[in-house]
C-alpha cells in the first residue's frame, strides 16, 4: 500500500482539502505550494506517489510530471481541469 504522499499546489484551499482527506485515510501526507519547494522536500519525504494541482505557480505542471516520473521514479496524479491532455 502507498503511504507516504506529496501534494504540490498552488491552491490552499484544495492542499488542505486533500490532506485532510488522505490523513484521515492513514495516509502520511506532506504539501507544498509550488515545484521547487517540492524538489527540496523529495529526499526529506521520500514519497511513494505525488498529487498536483495542474495549475502550479513556477512550472508547466506537465514537464513537471515527466520530471517526477522519469527523474525520480515516482508515479504522479495530475488534477485539473482540461482533460486534452
């Protein structure tokens, strides 16, 4: 079972929504509001599985799921909108 989650966004409202719902779920659960704050939270949190807003202040929210995915090998749910892409 995944344990540990990161949820990057820019968005307070919708972080605080999502920890709450996974914390209660017996998740441990880590956020930060943008993409370099995340970088820097990585090797201190080790997530198993990374939740972002698709709407990130500092990045395209797509190069930062391939980053993620295919630099550090964590699997990443994108949440948005626009379901094009």
């Amino acid at each position: 079972m995944t344990d540990r989650i990161l949820v990057i966004g820019g968005d307070p409202s919708l972080r605080n929504e999502l920890v709450s719902v996974f914390s209660e779920a017996g998740f441990t659960v880590d956020n930060v509001s943008d993409y370099p704050e995340a970088l820097s939270k990585l090797d201190e949190s080790k997530p198993d599985i990374v939740i972002m807003d698709e709407a990130l202040p500092s990045k395209d929210s797509m190069e930062a799921c391939y980053e993620l995915y295919f630099s550090f090998g964590i699997p990443v749910v994108l949440l948005g909108e626009d379901a094009s892409e």
